[in-house]
C-alpha cells in the first residue's frame, strides 16, 4: 500500500492502522493494514469504509474525510449539472478501479455551498485529490473512468 500508516499500540503490540471516516455516520475509525482487503465496516454503524463504492458527504464527513490517512478524490458536483450527471456513472466506474488505492466521495455543492467555497470550487464538475488534509491535485470537467483512474493514480506517486 502507498499510502503512510500511523502506528498505534494494543496490547503491547505495534500495528499499522488506517485512519478512515465512515461517509454514513462521520466517525473516525482506524483500520489494521492487514484488514483493509476484508472489507472494513465502521465500528458505530457497521457502513462499509472502503468497498469500492462513491459515497455521498456531508459537510461534517467532507471535513473529517479529507484527512484521513487514505487519499480520497471528491467530486464537487450538482443535481442540475449535466456534466456532472454524466460523469457519475465513470466516477463509479473509477473508485471501483482505484481499491485499495483511495478512496472516491461527492459532495452536492447546492447542499453545502460553504464548503464549496472554502475548497475554492469555481466550476462543476470539479474533482479534488487529497492526502492527509491537503490537497494534492485538481482536474476540472467530466472525464471517463480511465481518466479519473490515471489522474490518482499519477498523483499519488
């Protein structure tokens, strides 16, 4: 995995663990390594974490979400974007190619406009790369799967 762990003790035994935000519920939850290809399921809500689905965030989750030790690419979107609406069937298509790699999540700009704001989203369809809190990397417009795929995957180097 490419992704920097965060070490944490149990028992007296060091394990490498994945911080994610669960997208149903926003709690945090760390994830063993090892764990992650079985398919993790947040311990409050028993939501899949990463399941190779597009889940929908809140503004509270988006927050929390984008700091998570995983990269999560955000589709900053609307209902009445034709673009957008087009280009959803693709995301899905690449957050099921990008497993383990990141994570994929849409957040409805007409719910949440502040949020919107303070990501600096000027037009939509817009997808933001993050890693850790910070924003690694921006494409604007609707693209195919196997764009938004090599797009992660280029700037997660």
């Amino acid at each position: 995995m490419n992704s920097k762990t965060t070490t944490s003790q149990t028992n007296g035994q060091t394990t490498d663990a994945l911080r994610l935000t669960c997208a149903a519920c926003g709690q945090a939850n760390r994830v063993p390594v090892a764990r992650m290809a079985a398919g993790p399921k947040c311990g409050v809500c028993g939501a899949a974490l990463h399941d190779g689905r597009v889940h929908d965030l809140d503004a509270a989750a988006h927050d929390k979400a984008i700091r998570d030790d995983l990269p999560l690419l955000v589709d900053y979107w609307a209902p009445w974007c034709g673009p957008c609406r087009a280009m959803a069937p693709e995301f899905a298509k690449a957050a099921k190619q990008l497993v383990p790699l990141a994570r994929l999540a849409k957040l409805n700009t007409e719910d949440y406009p502040a949020i919107a704001a303070r990501a600096g989203i000027r037009g939509i369809p817009a997808l933001v790369l993050y890693r850790k809190g910070r924003e690694v990397a921006r494409l604007a417009g609707a693209r195919p799967a196997a764009e938004i795929a090599a797009f992660v995957r280029d700037n997660l180097r």
